[in-house]
C-alpha cells in the first residue's frame, strides 16, 4: 500500500477488514515493524480521535511519531501554484512537502473543506498537494471530500457486531447548528456499499450527496421508511451539496429517537463523534445499548494500526 486517501486504495475491503480484526486480536504482535521510523501528523483543522488514535496505533507499531498543526505552530502555507506570495503566507508546499518528506517516513495530513468553493473542495487542492510534493507514502486524516480511518473503523464495527452477512445500514441525516462537510457521508457511502451491505440514504429534500459517493445506496426522502427493518442506523449532518455549505430549511422532525428505532430490527446506533447531544442524537439512544458510538472510537486505533502496518511491510 503507497497511500490511504479513499475506499479505492483498500483493495479487497472484506479482506482488509479480516486483516484489521486479526490486527485487533495480535495488537502486539508487530511492536518493531516501525522501530526507526517516524510518522508526521500535520492537522489544518482540530481533531481528537483522529489524532490520538493515529498517534497511538502508530506507537503500537514502534514508531516515532511528529504532530504539527499547520494552522498554528508553523509558518503559513501557500498551495496555489504560481502564486506571488506577498501577503500573510510564508511558505509554499512544494518546500514544506519537501521538508516534511525528509523528516519522515510516513505523513498524515488532515484538512476539512471550507464549504464556500465547491469545486475548490471537491477538487482536494491541499491534498493533492500534499500527495504531489511529499515522496513519503501519505494517509488521509480526513479532507474535503472523504474521511478513509473513520470509515474503515466504521466497517470494523459492523463487521464486529453484524448478525447477518448482508446487514441493512441506514445512514439518516441528522439536524445541526451549523453547516457541516459532506465528507463523512461521503465516505461511509462508498466503503458501506463497497463492504456488500444493503445501503440506504435518508435525508431530507435538498441534501443529496454528490452521486459518485451514493452510487449503489437508495436513496429515501421518507425516513421511517428507510427506518424500517433497519440493522444500522449512521447518524450524521451533512450540508447540501447541489447548493453547496448551505443548509435548506427541513420543516419535518428529523431527530432520531427510540420510538423511531421500533421500526427497525433493533438496529445499532452510529456516529463518528464528536456528537451534539440532544441537537443530532437525545440522550436517550446515546447512553443506551442500542449505541456503537464508544466501540466505533475504540476501532478509530485498530483502522490506523492496519493500514501503517500495510505501509510500512509495504515500504520496508
């Protein structure tokens, strides 16, 4: 594996989960692959399961591990090409890709879409980036368009607590304060499709994903509909993407609740956290059995400990 930015670089993803339950059980078992190495964290954005999780599952593996965030410890990247860098940004990212990749072996990079540029976003301009100056295998912490660790922790899950091969996965929109990236959706899409569940979207009118993410879901306005005989149901926000960062008005309650869970056939409840509570998921669902929130973190280490693993037998 050179690198980890999408479902697309996982291979065969059924084996890929094998392989991360058997990382799960043998954790210890590859405590000296990394010895020597050292991995680099650079975060444009807050983070605190990616960043933890990443850091550790990198320690697991004996590697040494950098975290920068880019947006205040260091000097000010300009990604534009061409760019006449006479104003607030000091340096270009064809140097510090450069640098970075002579530091480290292998280089995680988180940055979240501004919402304002579609096209800007959807086109990954920092990622790409960063895959094109660093000579250093790279894994997304999550971009503009997908999160690969949050999802492929999500397929661990599930793979972890399904009671049928082909389970029924809901993943239901939920209402927020603020605009949100389509980033998580997007991704949990593609890997839940691309895992053989039965995947079904449900949203209100106006937030449908971009069609290269829901390719293989039905898609469903009527969420006790989509509800019905569900065996997960993913929980996220997500702000539209035909009319891109806004967030259309939705009139119909679109909050999750017990009473709404009786549909389904006692489906586990997901989210990638941090959630607000009692805003997109009550009290009730969160702190009740029926929540894989808490195993869904726990797995946020194994999906990084797999794929550094795969990296570094890959590279060595």
């Amino acid at each position: 594996m050179k690198q980890f930015t999408s479902v697309a670089d996982a291979g065969n993803v059924s084996e890929l989960i094998s392989e991360a339950l058997t990382v799960k059980i043998n954790g210890q078992e590859n405590a000296d692959l990394g010895k020597g190495k050292t991995l680099a964290l650079l975060f444009l954005n807050p983070s605190l399961r990616t960043r933890m999780s990443t850091q550790k599952a990198a320690y697991n593996l004996g590697m040494n591990v950098i975290v920068v965030n880019l947006d205040k410890d260091s000097w000010q990247i300009e990604f534009e090409e061409g760019a006449v860098m006479n104003s607030t940004k000091s340096e270009h990212i064809k140097e510090a890709a450069g640098v970075v990749s002579q530091y480290c072996d292998i280089i995680g990079v988180r940055c979240f879409p501004g919402l304002v540029d579609r096209n800007k976003d959807y086109n990954e301009e920092i990622l790409n980036s960063f895959l094109k100056y660093c000579n250093k295998p790279l894994i997304s912490l999550e971009s503009g368009t997908r999160h690969p660790l949050q999802s492929f922790a999500d397929m661990i899950t599930i793979a972890e607590t399904k009671k049928k091969e082909e389970p029924k996965v809901v993943l239901a929109w939920a209402p927020h304060v603020k605009a949100l990236p389509q980033a998580v959706p997007n991704s949990f899409a593609e890997w839940a499709v691309a895992s053989g569940a039965e995947v079904v979207i449900t949203h209100p009118e106006g937030y449908e994903l971009d069609e290269q993410f829901s390719k293989g879901a039905t898609i469903e306005y009527n969420q006790n509909k989509a509800l019905a005989d569900a065996d997960y149901v993913y929980v996220k926000n997500w702000s539209s993407f035909t009319n891109y960062g806004e967030m259309p008005e939705v009139k119909e309650n679109w909050l999750l609740t017990m009473e709404k869970l009786k549909l389904t056939n006692a489906a586990k409840v997901m989210h990638c956290l941090p959630v607000r509570r009692n805003v997109e998921l009550p009290d009730e669902i969160l702190d009740s059995a029926s929540s894989l929130v808490q195993h869904q973190a726990g797995n946020r280490v194994i999906a990084a400990q797999t794929i550094l693993k795969k990296i570094l037998e890959s590279n060595s």
